[in-house]
C-alpha cells in the first residue's frame, strides 16, 4: 500500500515577521560594511610605520568604542582588542 503524502501548508507570516526581516537584512548591511571599515583600519595599522602607528592605533580605538556603542561587539572582545593592538605598538 502507497504511503499517502500530505503537504503541510505553512503559516503565512505575519506582517511584523516580514518588516522585521526587512529589517534585519537591512541592519546586516550596515553591521557589514562597519566591519569592513575596521578591518581596513587594522590593515592600515600593520602596514603603518613606527612614526603613524599612534595615529592609526587611536582610529582603531575609536572604531571598536563605536562599534560596542552599535552593539556589534561585546565589551570582552572589545577591550582584548583593543589590549592585543596597544602591545603591538611598543
């Protein structure tokens, strides 16, 4: 005897569902290109001689202080960034 196949209808989602999505993938965006931004940073900081490293190390702390305040990073790897970069000026 064939097994009988039941299609199970999904729930239609909501229309908060579907805004929040919207939102989210819009948020990601903007979370995406701010990593961006401070990966470029850290580039800069390994590339820059002894003389600019200082300057570059402030850009870094401003960045990863705006990125806690956005909530795209936690306070822990913040502060150990931050930590790892500032020995790696002396």
């Amino acid at each position: 005897m064939a097994e009988e196949k039941t299609t199970q209808k999904l729930p239609k989602k909501a229309a908060t569902a579907k805004k929040r999505l919207k939102q989210d993938k819009a948020q990601q965006k903007i979370n995406k290109s701010f990593k961006k931004r401070l990966r470029t940073a850290r580039n800069t900081f390994e590339k820059a001689s002894a003389e600019d490293k200082q300057s570059a190390l402030n850009i870094i702390y401003a960045l990863y202080d705006r990125a806690l305040k956005r909530g795209i990073y936690k306070i822990g790897k913040v502060s150990r960034m931050k930590s790892r970069y500032t020995s790696k000026l002396s």
